[in-house]
C-alpha cells in the first residue's frame, strides 16, 4: 500500500458514521433517546383526543372543536382560566421585583458575616418542596391555633380567616411565592451587582454624587441587562408550575380565586375522568405556552448582548 | 476612608434592621411549626412563646411508629435513591456523547432532547393515557422512569466534560483505549463537581416528587411522603383528634397531661421532610451557580 492510498482510506474512515467509535457513542446516548421518545414523543399524538369524542373505553368518533367549545362554555374553566393570569400579573408586579430590590439592598450591607448569614437563611425555601411550604402557611395561619392569629389575638383583635378568604388568597399566594425564592432569585442579581466596575464608583463620589444618585446612575443601568434577560425567560414558563402549591392550598372556600388551569385540568381529567375535555383544555394551554415561548425567543434576541435566543 | 453623611448612617442602621426582621419573616413559619411539633403541653390563651410548654418528641415517635406515616417515608426514601442514582448514570453517560463536537448527529440530540420537548408536549391526560397502557399506574417505576433522563443536566454535565483537558483523553488513546474505556476510566472520576451537583439536585427533587405521585400512585401504601403530608394537612384539626387520643392511649399516656392535635403530627412530618433538605444544604449551596445555569444554557 502507498501513502496515497492510505491517506484516501484514511480519510474515506473519516467521513463514514458508523465507526467503532461512534457506534459506541452511539449506544451511549441510547437509553436517553429512548426515555424521551416513550415518555415525552409517544404522547404528543394523545393531543388528538382533544377533537376526539373519547369515552373510558377510548376513541368514540371526531368531533371537531367541540370539546373545545364546551370547555369556553363553562363557567369553571374561566374562572381557572382568569386565576392564572392574575397569578402571572401578581408574578410580575410583585415576585420579580423583590429579588432586584432585595440584591439592591443587600448590596448596601457592608457587615460580610451578616450579608452571608442572611442570604444562607433566605435561600433554603427555595429548596423546600411547595407541600411543606403550603403546610407551613397553613399551620402558621390557621384561625385556632396559627401564630399570626395567636399575635393578632395577643394584641386584642379578632382572629381572620385567612385560608377560607378568597379575597385574599392571591395576596396569600403572592406572599409564599416570595417567601420562597426571594433568596434564591436574588443570587444572580447579587452576581450581576458585583460585577460592577468599582472606579465608576469613584468618579461618581469625587462628582459629588450622593448614594440615592450612584444607584440611580451607576447600579441600576448595571443590571439593567440581567432583569431584561430574566424577565423576557420567564415568558416561556409562566403558566408552569403552579399545580403543587394551589393543589394543596386550594380548598371549597378559598377554590373561586384558587383555582388554575393544570389543577382544572387534572380535576375534570383524573377526577371526573373526561379526558377529551381536559386534553382540549390542555392544548389550549399548551398553545398559549408556545406562543409565549416564541415571543420570549424572539424578544431574547434583542436584549442579550450577543443576540442569543433561547431556541 | 469615605466620609459617610448622617443620611447614610441611618440608611444603614435601617437596612441592616430591615433584614433583621427579614430574616425573622423567614424564620418564622418554620420556628413555629418546630415548636408545634415538638410541644404537647395544653396551650393556654394566648401563648405566643415560641418555646414547647411541654417537650416531647412524642410526634417523631408516631411518625416513627404509625405505619400510614413512615411507610410513605420509607416508599421516598427508595425512589431518591433508586432515582437519584439511575438518572446520574444515564445523563452522565449519554452526555458524554452529547459533548463529542465532530459527532454526526450532535445537532440532532440537542434538538430531540431539549428544544422540541420544550416546545411540544402531550400534557398530562395522553401522558396519563400512556403510563396506564404500559401498566404503570400504582408502580414506583411510574415516579422514577419517567424523570430518569433529562436534556437539561446532560447538557450542564456536558459543558462540564467539555472544560476537562482533551489531553488526557488523547494518550489514552493512543495507548490504544476505546472510548467507553476513556470515558469510564478519565472522564468521569474527573467529573465528580459536576456529578455531585447534579446528584444533589435530582436527590431533592426525587425526594421532594408530588404531583406525578397525586397522579399516578392509588393505594396509601404506596404514597411518598410529601402526598401523605398534603393529608395530613387538609385533615381537620378537631375531627382527627378523637382518633389521635385513641392512639395515644394504646400508646399508654396519659390525656390529662397533654394535650395532642393532628397538627403537631403533620408539623414534625414537615420537619422530618426537611431535614435531608437542610443536611445537603451546605452542599447545595456551593454548587449554586451552577443551578441557576440549568435555565440558562443554550445547547
């Protein structure tokens, strides 16, 4: 053999796939291909029920967007349908700020131990399952024995009926999705914050300029960059996550403002087991999910410096 | 050193106050129900001492004692291990191939494994459809399959093999190494930061799994303990009393010393829930950062 004729099947070796090597690669990644083509890819074609008439015994005959309209026609699913965008409108005006103004302050704190213990003790929650932090609340609450009760009772009021309030559950709600990841949210911002060149900090001092001024002009345009990011990543997950809390705190008395779309959805699927409605219901939701997702993607690519997308 | 202006002395003064009572807003819920859980004394009117009138570790013991408690404990116990340590192998594993750059098909893993199940999903009544069809309704293998696999810590793992220096690699295979040999003998006793920190993070999430739980799993023997903690707290307090009193005195105490609720039960299983959460604490912590990247990295 010449060297031609080696370098030729050298690179012919190159270009083919299945070499030895790769086929062990291959096999390598097998077992997550698999989990995420049974778990994930078989169902999406399920969607289909949601123009199915689909009994327990299964497929009945199409119906076309009939399941759909007899969910739009009920008064339940818009009363989920609204909930869970006042819990995403709450989200924004109160559970995305805090942690900005929680790392503003925090960034203010000169003592290093007690910066450090703070944040150890704020940032645990956020590793707590929402069971045991809706169980936290609801025994902190409750009307007979709760602590706030106990205090609001010391100094002579009468006890409130928090949980069997559904005026205020949305506050409620607002308050233990803080309480949870006030902390944890907050350690990106204290990241960004430290990355702040100190000199700009100088100048402004030397310009006169006081502290109110020097977050104004130097702190805030800072970070501007990671809230716009994080703001715009949130749109694609703000439907999420919300069946573990309200599952647990949702009760008949509290349910009107309780209740969202995934406990709905669960409800008149598992429980009631009408699964072509709450398929129906489920891929409206999926849908405004992805438009979301899209949105984010698009608008991603106009506030990360490099113009990255989620996508 | 800075002059510092009366106005920002009492700035700071202030601040460091408001977190002070921060962290007591923090603190309180959880001081609260360890006191409850940890008290059988009969409370009077009004005691809003956070100390047990009356300590005993009375609750710890039902939970130790009453099957329908520690048995759901036992069932998460099995599934955070069981889980924890099957998805660190398959995501260490198959990321290893994800990290492979000149490997055709690369895109396409990316693709397959994180970007369409991100966009596209069957949601839960054909997934619900799915696992009954494969028999798995009541089965633990319903809580741990499923959430095996996960694009997610594959590609942080990934970015991690990706920083380890290629010439390692390299003379092993020169001397002739194939690559699961590489890859088993180099790459992963290298990888420990990164397979610790997602251990830690599949850990607490196996121990912490509800809804798939709530979803699938029928009979109470089965329940993890974050289902059973959720009945324990929607049970009403004065109903269950009667039955814990019953329980108290097969236990032979006596009533009129103490007083018992089903709250103090679900207080000391909210406690015992949390515990594993604050021992791997410390170890979580360090391994922030690379948390928050989870959400945050493209493939």
């Amino acid at each position: 053999m010449d060297t031609a004729t080696t370098r030729r099947s050298y690179k012919r070796n190159q270009k083919k796939i299945l070499t030895r090597t790769n086929i062990m690669l291959y096999l390598m990644i097998l077992p997550p291909l698999v989990l995420y083509y049974i778990f994930r890819y078989v169902p999406m074609p399920g969607i289909m029920i949601g123009f199915q008439q689909y009994g327990l015994s299964g497929f009945k005959y199409w119906v076309g967007f009939r399941n759909f309209n007899v969910a739009f026609s009920t008064f339940f699913f818009w009363e989920a349908f609204r909930n869970s965008w006042v819990f995403v409108a709450f989200g924004y005006l109160f559970v995305t700020p805090s942690p900005i103004i929680f790392a503003l302050l925090m960034n203010e704190i000169r003592i290093k131990w007690y910066k450090k213990s703070v944040q150890t003790i704020s940032t645990l929650p956020h590793f707590i399952t929402w069971v045991v932090i809706a169980g936290l609340f609801i025994q902190l609450l409750s009307p007979s024995t709760g602590y706030v009760n106990l205090l609001i009772r010391f100094f002579g009021g009468q006890p409130i009926f928090f949980m069997s309030n559904a005026a205020l559950f949305p506050w409620l709600f607002t308050f233990m999705r803080i309480w949870k990841n006030v902390g944890y949210s907050s350690i990106i911002y204290l990241a960004a914050l430290s990355g702040i060149d100190p000199q700009l900090y100088e100048a402004a001092v030397i310009d006169g300029a006081s502290r109110i001024k020097q977050v104004w002009h130097i702190t805030l345009p800072g970070i501007r960059n990671t809230i716009l990011v994080l703001v715009v990543l949130s749109f694609s997950s703000v439907l999420a996550g919300m069946f573990e809390p309200i599952f647990v705190l949702k009760n008949p008395m509290n349910r009107s403002t309780a209740e969202v779309l995934d406990t709905y959805i669960y409800s008149i699927g598992i429980i009631q087991g009408k699964f072509n409605i709450a398929t129906a219901v489920g891929l409206f939701k999926a849908l405004i999910s992805m438009f979301l997702l899209f949105l984010a993607n698009f608008l991603s690519k106009r506030v990360t410096e490099d113009g990255r997308s989620i996508l | 050193m800075l002059k510092r202006s009366t106005g920002e002395k009492v700035f700071n003064i202030a601040n460091i106050i408001f977190f002070l009572l921060f962290t007591v807003l923090m603190l309180l819920p959880i001081l609260f129900v360890l006191k409850q859980s940890l008290d059988v004394g009969i409370q009077g009117e009004l005691n809003i001492s956070l100390i047990p009138k009356k300590f005993s570790l009375l609750y710890y013991e039902m939970v130790l004692k009453e099957e329908s408690v520690y048995r759901p404990f036992l069932n998460s116990v099995y599934i955070t291990i069981v889980g924890t340590s099957s998805s660190l192998l398959v995501n260490a594993i198959g990321a290893y191939t994800l990290s492979k750059r000149e490997l055709p098909g690369g895109k396409f893993f990316i693709y397959f494994l994180v970007i369409i199940p991100m966009l596209f999903g069957g949601g839960l009544i054909p997934t619900y459809l799915l696992m009954r069809a494969l028999g798995f309704i009541d089965r633990f293998a319903v809580l741990i399959i499923p959430a095996m696999a996960s694009g997610w810590y594959m590609i942080l793992i990934r970015n991690y093999y990706w920083s380890i220096p290629n010439s390692l690699a390299e003379s092993a295979r020169i001397d002739g190494a194939e690559e699961f040999t590489v890859f088993f003998r180099i790459i992963l006793p290298l990888a420990k930061p990164v397979l610790a920190a997602i251990a830690l993070f599949a850990g607490v999430s196996f121990w912490n799994t509800f809804m798939a739980a709530i979803i699938y799993m029928r009979s109470p023997k089965k329940y993890t303990f974050p289902v059973k903690l959720r009945e324990m707290i929607l049970l009403q307090n004065d109903k269950n009393t009667q039955e814990m009193e019953e329980r108290l005195m097969a236990m032979g105490l006596d009533l009129n010393e103490i007083a018992v609720s089903s709250d103090g039960l679900s207080s000391a299983m909210m406690i015992v829930s949390m515990v594993p959460i604050i021992l791997v604490y410390p170890y979580l912590q360090k391994h922030f950062a690379a948390g928050i990247m989870v959400g945050s990295i493209k493939g």
